[in-house]
C-alpha cells in the first residue's frame, strides 16, 4: 500500500471527522470535534496536509506559522 499527502479540500472534512471519531476516546474526546471543525473551517491552509491509502482518506495534520509561534495543528491517523 502506497501512503498519499496532499493539500487539504473541503471535501475531506466529513471523512477528517470520521477519522477523528475514530480515535475516541484513547487520543481524543468527542467535544473535541467542535474545535477541529473550527480548525478546518477557518484556518486550515496549504499547509496541512490530507493522508490517503487507495484513494481513502486515512489522516492528516499540519503546522502552522503565526507571528514568532510555530506549531503542530491536528494530527490524526
């Protein structure tokens, strides 16, 4: 099986959720959903990335530069 990255799209946001659901509750608690749509509506951009196996959405993550911070956004898989 071949791993793909790409740009995040729009389209990716329901299977992102799915994703995130997934991890629950071992990484993650389901009000975090809140914040991670949030996250993909208003500040997702060409650097966070989108995971695919055989054309299916598997994980994503990002980073992310805002004046002299620098972080990681939402890794999932």
């Amino acid at each position: 099986m071949k791993m793909k990255f790409r740009k995040y799209a729009v389209e990716d946001r329901e299977a992102l959720v799915d994703t995130l659901l997934s991890n629950c509750p071992k990484y993650f608690i389901e009000s975090d959903k809140a914040d991670f749509l949030d996250f993909l509506d208003n500040y997702a951009d060409e650097n966070y990335l989108v995971t695919e196996i055989e054309d299916k959405v598997v994980g994503c993550g990002g980073h992310y530069t805002k004046g002299v911070s620098n972080g990681i956004a939402w890794v999932i898989v």
